[in-house]
C-alpha cells in the first residue's frame, strides 16, 4: 500500500513539477546573467522578485526522485599522456545486472580491474568519480545493478548468493589478470567471491582485491547504521521495510526494500543540512550565480536518483552481514558451500577505511586482513585515511591525490 501511494503522488506531481521546470527555464532565458542590479532591462524583468520566483520553481522542480539511472558522462580521459575517448561498452547482461566496460578508444596495455557499485538505493553512477580517476591508469569495468522495481517478476528472486555469483560471473567473463575492487556493502560479497574462486582454483581468481569501507565485520565500533540493524529482529524489517512494485512498473509484483523509503531515513539523519543546501541552491539562483548552483543542483540529481533493492538481497545482507556477522565467525555459505577466506592465497589483498567514515567504522574492514590469513605479508597493505568520511573514501581530493596512488600501487605491483 505505501508503494502504490507513493507511485500515484509521483504520478499527480508530476505535471505540476513540469511546469515549474518550463516556468524556471524561461525565466533563466529572460532574466540578464550575473547579480541584480538596477538597470532598465532588470527592472522590466521583475528584477529581484522575478528572481526569487526563478529560483523557487527551479528548487521545487528539483524537489523529486527519479527512478532510472544518470548517464556516467565520461567522454574523455587523460591516460599515458594521451587524451583518450571513452565508450560505454555492455560486456555482459542479467535480468539484475550490467558488466559495463568503459572501453578507450585506443589500444592500452592496463590492468582490467572490476569496480563493485553497492547495490543499496542509488545506481552505480555515484561512483563516476572512483570510475574517472581509475581510468587514468587502468581498464576499467563496472556492476551497473538494475532497479529491481524494472526487473519482471518471471526472473524470479535476487539474493546475496544470486549477487556473489555474479561478481564470479563477471570476473570470468573478463579473465585471468583482473582485479577486484569493492566499494562499502559488497565487500563482503566481493571477499567471498574470492574466496570461492580460490577454492576452485579458477583461472580469472583476482590478482588483487581492494576493499574500501566495507562491512566485513561490524561488530568493530559499531556505528548508528549498525546499532540500528541490530535493533530490531529480522521480522520487523520485513514486515516493515519491505514493500510490493505496483502494477504500474514493470517489476510490478516485485517485493524490494524501495530505494525512496531508504532516501527518506537517510535525509531524516541530516534533514537541516539537505534543508540548508536548498536554501543555498535558491540564494545562488536568486542572484545569479549559476555556477555555484551547478553543483548543488548536480548533486541532488544524482543523490535523489533511486533504485529499489530486491527484497531477498535486502534481507540476507541485513541478516547475514549485519546481526549474525557470519563472514567473521566463519559459517558465512554459498549454496551450502562454505566460504574459506583462508583459501586465498595468489590475491593481494588491499584495505582501505576512512578516519570519520560514521557508516563503516575504522576497523570494520581491516578485519579481512585476519581472515585471509593465507595470504603472505608482502601482499598485504592496509590504509586509513585521516580527514575524510564515508564518501571521501572513494570520491573528492582526498580519493583522488592520496587513497589513489596508493591503490594503483597496490594493483600495479601484481599486474604482471
């Protein structure tokens, strides 16, 4: 029922959202660029007033989530010393999945490495940053997990086995010399695929695997996301995080946690500070300074662009990941198989965490480091960056000039 009343309020906002867009548009064009001033055209475009008004439908347009995924827009990269052009490039497709290859335009002698997008309430596109700055120096692929509200229900159900056997999938569709390189959530999937590839001595095992802010062990400083998962029994998150696709969607009939109902509690966290952006995002319209609300208005695009969880995956992770910790305690399984980190001996391991990450905290994912305990010193690093948070782990200056070169060390020397 809450799904179907949030799709009919999308569908009867919709129209007035429109028009505010169209009425914003116009106004931009009408209105002269740079602050106000009291010159003959400003004062016969309404001046000040006229600009409030352009920036109160621009920020009420905006006030929207949509459902289908930004374009990446990465069109140029500079690598080798060339500038070099990119083409989104399907690899491989499930009903639940796209291995998207970013494929340059010339021929490069680079380390393939598959960058593992979390599956939890956005697309893969809040990566672009991770993706662009490993393009310099790498062959790049991504996951580029579907909305599960798109995905008909015929396909049938999606869970945290389905997603570990299509990281394996994935990487032996790119082949022997991969890397493997997993942002926040799918750590943990992405370490079990490796280990499970270890334990069948697959060809396309990873030659290194970097984990970056992930929950491989939660019970380590435990944050609020944490505490709130262990709050309530897995029942509760069922019966009340879990909603049905209406029949307007093509998933109609699809149980999925809804990426907006996941929005919602996110913003709920640090509603003023969304509510202070917005402001912010009116001033800068209102007076003009289109560039500043760029970036504002950039982020919200790509912040309130949601995806809808299935509702099996939704539920192993919170159980399996988040209250019974089973890859830590060593009962995590894989179709009955069980998961040996300690298979893992030919993959470098890698660990990355952040200082303020308050959503998996420092030492949450250096726990991997003693799980693989196969793996030999000389392949192993960990990092902890001081001074950024959860995001900053993998996207901003400090991904870029500090955390970067350290990974690209990391894959590059056991690339050959």
């Amino acid at each position: 029922m809450l799904y179907a009343t949030y799709d009919l309020h999308q569908h009867l906002a919709d129209p007035l959202r429109l028009m505010s867009r169209q009425a914003a548009e116009w106004l931009h064009q009408v209105l002269p660029s740079g602050p106000p001033q009291a010159t003959p055209h400003e004062l016969a475009a309404g001046g000040l007033l006229a600009r409030r008004l352009a920036g109160a439908v621009d920020v009420f347009s905006r006030w929207r989530l949509t459902h289908t995924r930004p374009a990446f827009g990465i069109e140029t990269v500079q690598s080798g010393g060339q500038t070099c052009g990119i083409i989104e490039e399907s690899v491989m497709s499930t009903p639940f999945a796209t291995l998207l290859r970013f494929r340059k335009d010339r021929v490069m002698d680079q380390p393939p490495v598959l960058l593992v997008a979390p599956m939890s309430g956005h697309f893969a596109t809040l990566l672009r940053d991770t993706v662009r700055t490993l393009l310099q120096d790498h062959d790049v692929y991504i996951t580029d997990w579907h909305n599960a509200r798109d995905v008909p229900l015929r396909h049938g159900v999606f869970g945290l086995d389905d997603y570990t056997h299509h990281l394996i999938r994935f990487m032996d569709r790119i082949g022997p010399g991969v890397h493997l390189m997993a942002i926040c959530q799918p750590c943990v999937a992405s370490l079990a695929a490796t280990a499970l590839m270890a334990q069948d001595n697959h060809p396309a095992q990873p030659r290194s695997l970097t984990l970056m802010a992930g929950p491989i062990d939660c019970r380590v400083n435990p944050t609020a996301v944490n505490e709130l998962a262990t709050s309530k029994p897995l029942s509760w998150f069922e019966q009340n995080m879990i909603h049905t696709v209406p029949w307007t969607q093509r998933g109609a009939g699809r149980k999925v946690y809804p990426g907006f109902v996941q929005l919602s509690a996110f913003m709920s966290m640090n509603m003023e500070r969304h509510l202070t952006a917005f402001r912010t995002l009116h001033e800068h319209i209102s007076h003009g300074e289109h560039d500043k609300a760029a970036s504002v208005q950039a982020f919200y695009e790509e912040y309130f662009a949601v995806a809808d969880l299935p509702a099996d995956f939704y539920l192993e992770t919170v159980g399996k990941v988040f209250q019974t910790y089973d890859l830590p305690r060593g009962v995590l399984t894989w179709r009955g198989a069980a998961v040996e980190p300690r298979a893992i001996r030919k993959t470098a391991l890698f660990t990355v965490e952040g200082e303020r990450d308050d959503i998996c905290a420092v030492g949450q994912t250096v726990a991997a480091q003693d799980l693989c305990t196969s793996v030999r010193p000389y392949l192993r690093n960990h990092h902890v960056q001081t001074g950024v948070g959860h995001y900053g782990v993998f996207s901003g200056r400090r991904w870029q000039n500090e955390i970067y070169p350290r990974v690209r060390e990391a894959i590059h020397q056991v690339a050959l």
